[in-house]
C-alpha cells in the first residue's frame, strides 16, 4: 500500500533518508534502511577528500538546526568502499528489495561533477547533484543553484556522462526558484529534490558576542522549515513535468501526506533524526499505512499533488 | 523551559589540576539541573572560542553532584588540546553536554581497567559504583609512574588499586593486558568497564571473553554534532553513533564493531588503520 | 541605561512593535507602547482601503505562523485619524517621551508611495516603506523588494517628498539582500528594517488536501525565522553605513542582544506577542537591563555590531 | 504532546438543529482534552473550505462534556452563514479553538439577558451555573415567539425563564431593556451576563450601571487571526483583542472601551457607527 516509484525504480514506500545525515558510511545507511527507509542518500562528496569546516559544525536553533559541515568527505576513490556495501548482498549485488541508494556529489565545475558520477555510476541507483549547499566553498554548493545557467550545463553535462537517473537538488535561497527547476529539467534532470537547506542563518553567543559556527552562517533545517519548503514543492509542481523529491521538516506521517499532496513523488527525512533516532522511518510507514486506510485512498500514487485539485 | 544539553553555556575554568606533564583537568561550575547531571562515562564537547577555535568532545572525570562542578581531564596530544593545556583560571570555554550513554552497574564485583587519560571516565564509575557499595579493583595503566592519574581520589573511595607501568616505576611492570591476565588469576567479577587506547581495549577484550566476563567499552570517535545526526562517528558495521548509542558499548555490541581496534575515520571520513 | 537613538530620535530601549501586528488602530498600538516599547510600526496602509483576503489569513506552524493577510487598511484618509492618536497628548501634539511613532506604508508604484508619505508625514516620526511584504496584491510588496532598480526609485522618489527620516522595509526572499539594501541606501533611505516574513510558505490540511490560507501561500514569522534574519543583518551590516532595525523571531532578552551583536541599532517585536502577549516589551527591557548591568557594557550603543570585532 | 487550540480540526457536522426559521444549531463531535473544553462564552472559528470560502468567530452554544459534542449556533445573516445553512449532516467544516475568555460566576442569584442568537453563550452559562446550584434568571429576548431560542433547555436545566418578544407572541411584550427595568423592580441580583445586539447591550448596560448590578457582555468584532496578533479586533481605547482579552468584558472594562454601542470596523478597518 505504500509502494511507490520514483523515476522507474520500486519503492517499498516514499521515504528517504536525506543527504547529510548519517549517510558518511554504508553501515549507518544500512541501519537507516532497515530501519524502514526505502532510499538512502548519501552525504555529498565529490572527487578529492575534504576535511570541511572546524567545529561547532552544528548548532540547535528553534525548530530545527542550523549547519555548516562543509561538504566533509572522503573523496570519491574512498567512498567507493562504502558504496559497494550500501543496500549489497554478498557478492556485493545491489539487493531486490525495494529499497534504492542514491549518491550526493558535489563539484566546482561541470567536469568535476561529470567525472564522479562516471565513477560511481555502477554503485548506486540514482546520483543527487548538490549544487544547492548553502556552506560550500567558494564556487561549489548554491553559487551554482542560484544561476540558472551554471544549473542546465550540470545537469546537462552529467546527463550525457551517465545513464542512471539524476536528480537536482535545489536551494530555496534564491529570487525564483521556478526559474531555476525549469533549467534542471531542461538540463536532463529525472527528477528534482526540494530543497536544501534554508538561508543560511547564524546563532550568536550572547556571552562571548561570537558567531556560533565556526562558518559564521550555516543552512537551517528541521520541523521550523516545512511551510517553506513544502510552497517550494507546490509552486515546482506546477512549473515542471519531472517527479519532485520533497525535503525539508518532516518530522511525522502528517508532514509526509502534506509533501505528497504539494507534488511530491517521495520525500526525504534528516533533522527529525535528531529529535527521533533512525526508528523515525519505521513509525512514519507505520501512521502512514493507517492513515491510507482510513483514507479514500488505495495509493501513494493517487495522494500527489492533490492539493493542486482544489 | 528547561535549558538543552545542545545549548552552549561558556563557563569560567575554576580551576586547573596538573595531573601529569601532558595532562590536565579543567574544573567549571556545572548546575546540576534535571537532564544535565552527567553519568559516569558520559561526554561533554569543548568549544574553544579564542586562539584556536575548534571543538571537541572530552570524557568527564569529575561529577560534583554536591558542589556543582564538573571536571574535563585532557591530555596535551595535538593544537588543539596544546591550545588549552596553555588557559589560565578565569579563562572561559564553551560546554555543552552531557553527551552519550553510560557505564551501567551489572553485579558486586567489578574490575575497572583505565590506560593513560582513559581513567577519565572510569574514576566517575569507580566513584560511583563505591557509593553504590560496589566491591571495586581498578587497573591503572600508564607509561611510568608520574602519568598515574587519580590514584588518591580512587583510594579514597575505597577502591582496590592496582597500578601497572610500562616501565615498572609503580606496580607491575609491563602493559595493562598482561596485569589483567595476572587479576583474573585471582579473582573473579561480575563484570568490567574499560577505557584507554583501541588497542589496549582490544588486547583487553579478547582477554575478558575468554575469561567470560562480559564489560563495557569507552570508544572514541572524531565528532562534529553530537547530536546524532551528522553521521561523522558512525560505527562499521552497525552503524551506531559513538554520540548517542555510544560512547560506552557492551562486549556484545564490541563483537559487532568491527572497526573496533583495527580502524577510525578522519574528519574527512578517510579511515586510518592503527 | 536602555536609551539609545534612532536616526536622530531618542528611543526609551531598543524595542519596537513590528508592522503588522497589533498595529490596526492608535489604541492597540498606545497600549503597547504603555507596555514598554519605544516605539511603534503601524500596520502597513496605502492610498485606498483595501480588505486584504478571506480567512484563514493565519496559521501556526512550527516555531511561528505563517500569515497573508493581504494588507487590509482603511486607506490613508481614514488612517489620519489613528497616527493624530498614536502617542500624542491630549491636544494632540506628540509626547516627548523617548517613545515613536512609524507608518508603514505601502503602494505599487513610486507615486503613489510618495503621495501617502506626503499625506501623513506631519503626523508621524518616521516612515517604514513596506516594499517587501510576501503576500501583497500584484505589483506591491515583495516584487519591489526584490529589484533593486524599482527599489532605488520608491525610496529615492519618498526621500524627495519628506522631511523625517525614511526606513526600507526588506525582504529576505532575494538571492542577495547586499544589493537591494545598497539600492535602499543609495536611494536616501534613512534605515533599514531587516526582515519582512520568509518564504513565503504554506501549510496543507492533510484531511481535505486544501492548503488552509486563503491566498495559499503566507509569509513566515516567529522564533522559527531569528537565525535568517539574524544573518541578513550581520551581512548587511558590513555593506551598509545606515542603521539597521532587526527583526525576526525575537522572543527574549537573549534574542535581542544577538540582533545588537549582529548590527542592529533597535529591533522590532512581532508575533512572540502570540505567546507573550503586549507584557513581552516589559519583560524584555527588564531582563535586557539585568543583562547589561552583569556585563561590561554600559549602553546599548556599546553593544551593536560587536559580533563583527572577533 | 497536546494539539494546539490554533490546528485545525476538521469535522462532519453530525447534527443540525432547526432553531428557527434563521438559525441552525450544528453539532460536531470534540474531544473534551486538557486545554480545549470550551468554557461558557468562548468562541469557535469556523472553516468553511468548499464553497463560499471564509471563516468567522462563531459562539459554542452547547458544551457537551460527557458526550463529547460540542454545538455552534448560527444565524444567517449573510453569504458565509447562508452557506453554512445550507450545509447538510456529513458535510465538513474546519474548527479551531476555543478562543477567549469565559463569563465568570460571582455571587448566587444571576440575571442572564440574551436577544436573539446572543442567547448561544448565555444558554452554556445558565447550564453551568445552575450545575454550580446558582440561582438563574433568563431574559430570553427575540423579536417573535418563533425565534425564542433554546426555552426548553434552558428550563431543563431549572433556570427561571422570562420570555419577551417585540410583538408580545410570548412573554413580555417589548425590548430586553424594559424587561430588564421591569425585572430589577421586583428582584435583586449579585451580577448579570448579557450578549445579544450591541445596541440591546448599550441599552441594558445603562439599566444595570443604574441599579448598580456588575455584569459581564459578550462582544463581537471582524477577526481574523484570533490569536491575539492581528489587531484586527482591537477595540478604542484600550486597545484590547476581542480574541484575547474578550469576547467577554465587565463592566468596568466596558466604561473604558469607547466604541461599544457606538461603532466597530470592518475587514479593511474602516469604521461603521450603529
């Protein structure tokens, strides 16, 4: 009854564990799966290791968190360990299981992002491009997804490098954030996630008088971003003929049903595992299966989107 | 509202003990409010504001329960702890926590077993499991006699100490495995907690499940949230975060850590073998 | 010890009554003043009346609400007769009590913003121009906060036509607010009141699949926001020369002091009256002086921008 | 944790009562949790998201505690109420609340005054009261016997009714207001409750500040938000919110507040005088 698809993949039911949170090694990822997610994406890396930003990386804000990791990762050579291992059987063959592994890069320039996903291609199911980090270094991250332009040669560049599906994640940082999907679908995107994280913002220590973070800024996310990201989700819907990924806030079955009425085909969960723990997937399956049925729906598939109906 | 661990609070440094050459502890004022009493085994993270600003997370060795302190014991391994071994009293640094899971107290007799600055959290238990009535015998391991930590507080409370040098100048000669090897020929116990170096606690562990005694392990972890969410201490194969299903973990959840005394990952997630 | 100074006014604190909020009629806005604020921003109003939208116009979410009220007001022949009521004596002459009164206003073209302020320039300290509000009529409110060109014109067109200072009223829903408020400033404003609502966002009802606004879509406001806002006034601290009103999300003394670190020369209450009712202006200044008396400051002054020392 | 008063519930209408040619009294399940039983004067806003779609502050006229239910009471005075009319049992409406504060009860022996649909808090007040063993007298005013609402509750419930219709169909023929004189003549009173018109309470007001009888009135204004921050129902000169501070005012506060019996703005704030 949760069974959906997303760019021709099954899917045991809609959720997603979003980039960034738990998804640095294939063990956590697994942990997440079997906690009842049927994706992972994994933390964003591109194709040399970088050690990110010092801490405090991380600082509670209300409603939610506000982040500035920097893009942390292994490089590309590296993660290839752990990608051969998420959702593998073992031979190291991708399960049957309804169950996806989506791979989050990052890159300064179309070439970089064409080369990763070449190299990985053979090791996940989907690529999320992140051109939508709000505290990247200077050239990656949302200087890409905040120019219309700089989006369709990505997109359209890993396009043609690659054959599995890609997906664009968006930031909502932006004047128009329509504009900017319409250059992603037109790129060759399969799919889009919205959205990234939402400002930055920063949190000042009033003791010390400093910023908090040592990036100064860092991108929100948590509960206190729904409104924004779920009017992000609605007004893509109505722009673009690709299946929309929704993220941002989703703490409950609730959250879920409202992305899937805005448009979205799925959506990811990240912050809430902070409040929650990995077992948020499972309860959420859970109050979604009952809500279904006591519902006049019989399918995810029939819940997108209807909030365009009215 | 009740203030969140998550929230920083920049406490004064009350005052510094000289432990060692390379060690030493920090003691702050610390309310002890609902859900901020810390356990023993329990993390707080350290943020450094001036100089060299970083943040990292440190075992508690100190819970004054009474007085309202706390203390966090550091050793002098890098720029950062350098940068901190080098403040004053009066000083400030920022705090939150307390972090992760803790020692639990299975049986009468336990046998503590803490090498160099790993006594950190076992001198908490050791205090604590005391109060508790609890029958103790602590290993203390270290290189010479002079990086001996706690030894007069743990007396004091009553446990059994038993000190081990790599050079002899205190106790018995040689590591800390070998002294435990020589224990369990004498005793038996209900069970053990063990902090110290992975590979100390892995030539520990292996001697503990052959003796059948089940214990709890400390383990350390480059951390950024410590809140569970950014993945950077996720453990292969589980998965568990040292910050929240951590930092203690079980002989059963050892066997299934299968990093556990061979590898850790960097800030950047590249693993290093030991 | 919580006296400071406003483009050339001297202000009793530091706290201000947002736009928007309790902001309808002289009597609510003199009570809050009698409840400790140093200052108040009316309720936006224009040329003509205007009902705004059908209800729901609010709803809460996470960490505040999201509103489209659609700037209801009588129009500015009938809104004479409350700013002849705000904080003036008995004979109608303004108090001299370190305390303001501002008008916000809005209008779709530069016209018809000048011909308002004109009309009410006697009977108010200052005007705020709302050139930023997410859920306007076409053509008003954030359209123009989000080009920099049309922004340089309202401004510079109201700063030709008035004598007491003028404040730009900005949105964050730019993909660079720099550049709109060095429009603002270039244009002659006075200040800069940092930020009108977020997102805008939106908010489903899972039941009916109806998203519960009437206009759909809302701008967000509430604690939830304070770390964006908190950040567009630390950046646009170090662009501009002129002060900076903060706003967003206050809710506490602590709150406030961030927005002072960050660069703000006052700051606006809003929507934490939700949950602290007209007493928060009260409770703030006691506690904010608490505050300063166990520090090293002596004056608020003192405290404005200091987050940008480290 | 517990739903907020401000989320919206949507429920069938699960009965409609046919009080009169004009007014209908629907019914809908509520669960009386912690914070959102409705007390007597409190106010509902009601969703209407098909049709002619708005929503208004309506008056709860019935409290069911035990049988979880509560009763909204609406006339049809315009497009969203002739709607709301037109609605059938199983159709839905989007509720939240309840909103503002109560009539309190001071003393034993209370005249409750309600004309017309202002009867709605009055007839929940007189239920409670009267499980309080308070001594109630109804002025139950209409402009015809046909539109007297809720007598036969009301004389359930043991309270002393007294009619009065403009065209003497039932009861006393004429205004509250002359009931009202009338009334005092005979019987003393600790306080008073009155809602209906604002006019009738301009009038009763002055006949019970005459006879020195402290009373509460329940007033109506356009709302929008009804969470205390739009300042749309902000009354002269206090400034006070319906939404919060009422719908329910004293005596004392009606003295301050202007407006009353005189004008109240509409959506844009424009100003109607009566």
């Amino acid at each position: 009854m949760l069974k959906t698809k997303l760019c021709g993949h099954r899917l045991n039911n809609p959720l997603l564990l979003a980039a960034g949170v738990m998804g640095s090694n294939a063990s956590s990822m697994n942990w997440i799966l079997e906690s009842g997610a049927a994706g992972v994406v994994t933390k964003s890396f591109s194709k040399e290791a970088n050690k990110g930003y010092n801490n405090p990386t991380t600082v509670e804000v209300t409603g939610g968190i506000i982040n500035a990791i920097g893009l942390s990762s292994p490089g590309v050579e590296s993660f290839k360990e752990e990608l051969k291992k998420i959702n593998k059987d073992v031979n190291g063959n991708t399960k049957n299981n309804g169950k996806i592994a989506i791979a989050s890069i990052y890159g300064s320039n179309p070439e970089e992002f064409s080369f990763v996903s070449s190299e990985i291609e053979d090791l996940v199911d989907m690529i999320e491009l992140n051109i939508s980090c709000p505290h990247a270094m200077k050239g990656c991250g949302a200087a890409i997804g905040q120019d219309p332009n700089l989006t369709y040669k990505i997109v359209s560049k890993v396009k043609n490098s690659v054959k599995i599906p890609i997906i664009a994640k968006l930031t909502p940082n932006v004047t128009d954030i329509g504009e900017i999907a319409i250059s992603a679908e037109n790129g060759g995107a399969d799919a889009l996630t919205l959205i990234n994280s939402l400002g930055p913002g920063m949190k000042i220590d009033i003791t010390t008088g400093r910023p908090i973070l040592h990036n100064k800024f860092g991108g929100m996310s948590g509960p206190a971003i729904k409104p924004i990201a779920l009017k992000h989700v609605y007004n893509v819907y109505e722009s673009v003929n690709i299946p929309i990924i929704g993220v941002g806030g989703i703490r409950n079955y609730a959250d879920v049903i409202e992305f899937l009425y805005a448009g979205s085909s799925a959506v990811q969960i990240g912050t809430s595992i902070l409040y929650d723990g990995p077992s948020i997937f499972n309860k959420i399956n859970n109050d979604l299966g009952d809500f279904i049925k006591s519902s006049d729906f019989s399918s995810i598939k029939e819940m997108i989107g209807i909030a365009h109906r009215n | 509202m009740a203030k969140s661990i998550n929230e920083y609070e920049i406490s004064e440094i009350k005052d510094i003990i000289i432990e060692t050459d390379t060690i030493k502890t920090f003691i702050f004022d610390w309310d002890m409010e609902e859900g901020r009493i810390p356990k023993p085994g329990q993390f707080m993270m350290v943020w450094s504001f001036n100089g060299k600003q970083d943040e990292k997370p440190m075992s508690i060795s100190k819970i004054g329960i009474n007085n309202n302190e706390i203390g966090i014991t550091i050793k002098n391994v890098g720029e950062f702890t350098n940068h901190i071994h080098n403040l004053e009293i009066g000083d400030k640094l920022g705090l939150r926590g307390p972090y992760g899971n803790n020692f639990s107290i299975n049986g009468n007799k336990i046998l503590a077993i803490g090498g160099g600055v790993g006594m950190a959290p076992i001198s908490t238990f050791v205090e604590y499991a005391r109060e508790k009535g609890k029958e103790i015998d602590v290993i203390s391991a270290s290189i010479t006699k002079d990086e001996l930590l706690f030894t007069n507080r743990l007396d004091n409370c009553g446990a059994n100490i038993f000190t081990c040098t790599d050079d002899g100048t205190c106790g018995f000669e040689g590591y800390a495995t070998h002294r435990t090897i020589n224990i369990l020929e004498d005793s038996c116990y209900d069970m053990a907690v063990v902090c110290g170096p992975e590979i100390m606690m892995k030539g520990i562990f292996n001697i503990l499940e052959d003796a059948s005694i089940l214990a709890e392990y400390s383990m350390e972890r480059y951390m950024k949230c410590a809140m569970g969410i950014c993945g950077q201490c996720c453990l292969d194969n589980t998965g568990w975060r040292v910050c929240i299903e951590g930092p203690i973990f079980t002989s059963d959840q050892i066997k299934q850590i299968i990093e556990f005394g061979k590898y850790h990952r960097d800030a950047s997630g590249v693993k290093h073998y030991l």
